[in-house]
C-alpha cells in the first residue's frame, strides 16, 4: 500500500454526519444528474418503481421515454421481493439499495473510478466494474445506514446479464462520448439475492482533478461504516 501525506477526503477526520444535525440533499436527479439540496424543492421519486428519483417533473418527462422499460422491469423485482420467503426478503431491501447509491454516490463514484485504475487505464472504463457487496442489519431507522461493506472486487463488465440494465448503461455510454467523456463507470451493489447498478458517466480526465488512491478500499469502508454521506475528495493537481 502506498504512503500517502494527506486522506482521499478534505473532511476525512471529521465527526461522522451522525453527530451533526441530520440534513436532506442525498439525492440525485436521474435526468440531468442534479443533487438535491436542503433549501431546494423535495426530489420526486418514480410512481412506477419507486427508485428513480428527478429534481423536477419537466425531468421526469424528458426521461420517461428511455426509463419505461427499466422501470417495469424494477417494479416487477420490487414485487417479487416483498413476495419472497428467504432472510433476506425485506420488501425495503431493494429500495434500501437505491437509496445506498444515491446517499453514497459521490463516494462510490470516486471509489470506482480509483479501483479501476482510470487515470492510468482509461479503457478499463469499457472492460471491468466494481463489484461491492453488502451486509443487511436492518434496523437502522435511515434505510441507506442498514448495510456495511462486507467486500469489494474488480470484476468483468458482463458480470451484468440483464439486457435491460445493459442498454441503460449503453444509452449512458454514447451520451457520454458524445459529449467527449472517457464511458461509463460502472458500479454494481450486491446484497444476498439482490442487486443495483450505478452508471458513471465519466467526464474528460482533463477535467478531474483527483490523483491515483490506492487506499479507495479503506476510505470506502470508512464513510459507509461511520454513516457518512458527505465525502469530498481532495483535489490534488494544480486545478484542485
């Protein structure tokens, strides 16, 4: 492991978000990739798979045309955990998996692009994702703190079989390009039978200003463990 001067995170060392007043602004805008902040308007969540979440209803509408099939394929998973039997069928557990990426979504995206090696390896982007997977407690009253980090692997991305989620990430991906983005990161959350893929359209590297991390791992157990929903890498070329 390499020696590092400073933490990944500008606010590494500070008291985890649970000590401070609770804030809303997790989520973000699925359409335009917005972030909800407290003093804007509630982001509304999808009628149909309760999951995709838009800042407003002009994004909502812009989106469904691509989102409908995706989105009757989520509402049918969401069906079929409420009706199955296994320990692991809390009829939560599926949205509780949104609402972790969307909680986490700075953080796991950092962690992605630093697992893959993307400033050294940009063409992993388009070969290999990372795979985290989760331990369910279930009983923490924030449904996005009822899991922990019980593992992280780098795997091929046809680890993804549905064709639903395939097209959804190749939508992204052409979007991406095209607007002279290296692809899209992919980051798959595992917990016992189910699933949820986070796609990362990822800009030019000219406009990251992040360093290589070896210590993505430990800085991801670190923020998930302690509740922390508020990470924010440090920039450390001369843009940052």
């Amino acid at each position: 492991m390499a020696y590092y001067s400073q933490p990944a995170a500008a606010n590494y060392n500070t008291p985890p978000i649970t000590m401070q007043k609770q804030q809303r602004g997790y989520r973000i805008c699925d359409q335009c990739d917005a972030a909800e902040t407290p003093s804007a308007s509630k982001f509304r969540l999808c009628g149909g798979c309760m999951t995709t979440q838009y800042c407003s209803q002009d994004c909502q509408k812009i989106h469904w045309p691509s989102h409908k099939p995706i989105c009757q394929h989520t509402a049918d998973q969401i069906s079929s955990v409420k009706q199955a039997s296994s320990a692991f069928a809390d009829e939560n557990l599926y949205k509780g998996l949104r609402k972790f990426l969307s909680a986490h979504s700075a953080l796991l995206g950092w962690a992605g692009f630093q697992a893959l090696q993307l400033k050294r390896i940009p063409a992993n982007v388009r070969q290999n994702a990372l795979l985290i997977e989760l331990s369910y407690h279930g009983r923490h009253s924030e449904s996005y703190r009822r899991f922990s980090v019980s593992s992280t692997h780098i795997v091929p991305r046809n680890y993804i079989r549905d064709p639903l989620v395939i097209s959804d990430i190749q939508r992204r991906e052409e979007r991406c390009r095209h607007s002279g983005g290296i692809g899209t990161l992919v980051i798959i959350v595992k917990c016992g039978g189910q699933s949820q893929v986070m796609p990362v359209e990822v800009d030019p590297l000219s406009k990251i200003s992040w360093d290589t991390r070896e210590d993505w791992a430990t800085v991801l157990h670190h923020f998930v463990d302690s509740g922390r929903t508020d990470f924010k890498p440090i920039s450390t070329t001369s843009r940052g």
